[in-house]
C-alpha cells in the first residue's frame, strides 16, 4: 500500500513544481490557453487576473497538486496490484504429488 501513497505523494510533488515552474516562465514563450490549462488545471482560477506569487505558492500550487495527487492514485494502485502480482509464489499442491 506504500506504493499508492508513494506515487500519488510523486505526482502532487510535480504538480506544486508545475504550477512555480508556470509563474516563473517567461512571458515570451507564449503558452496556449488550452496547453496551460492541461498541464495547470488550477489557472483556471486566474483567467482575469495575473496571480502573485503568495498567491501561487499558497493557492494555485496546493490545488494544482492535489488535481495531480489524485491523477496518481490509480497508476499507484495499478503499481500496486502488479507489484503484488508478481510477488506471489505459486500455489502448493498438498496430499497427491509424489514424494521423492
């Protein structure tokens, strides 16, 4: 279960880091709205205005990695179940093998 909690911990992480990366990227490079909503989900709430970075460190970056935190939960699930999957022994057959 250390892996669920893992992952979903990796991807809130990158997410916190998207939404500084954004505020810190330069105004040259032009970032379409629709990218920008796709890799930052909480821009959304700054449609009309320019966020600060208070605002962005305490705000849009602990929603953005909670969107992201929960996006990971069920790749660390399926990494999980795999995991625990490949783990398990082959079942013993018990009273009717031979006995050498």
């Amino acid at each position: 279960m250390r892996v669920i909690l893992k992952t979903s911990l990796a991807f809130a992480a990158v997410g916190y880091l998207v939404a500084l990366g954004l505020y810190f990227a330069p105004l040259r490079w032009h970032i379409p709205g629709a990218i920008l909503y796709a890799i930052c989900p909480a821009a959304y709430l700054t449609i009309t205005v320019d966020p600060s970075f208070r605002s962005v460190t305490l705000i849009l970056g602990p929603i953005n990695a909670s969107v992201y935190g929960v996006a990971g939960l069920p790749l660390g699930l399926i990494l999980w179940f795999v995991n625990r999957l490949l783990k398990r022994e082959p079942r013993q057959h018990s009273g009717t093998g031979l006995v050498r």
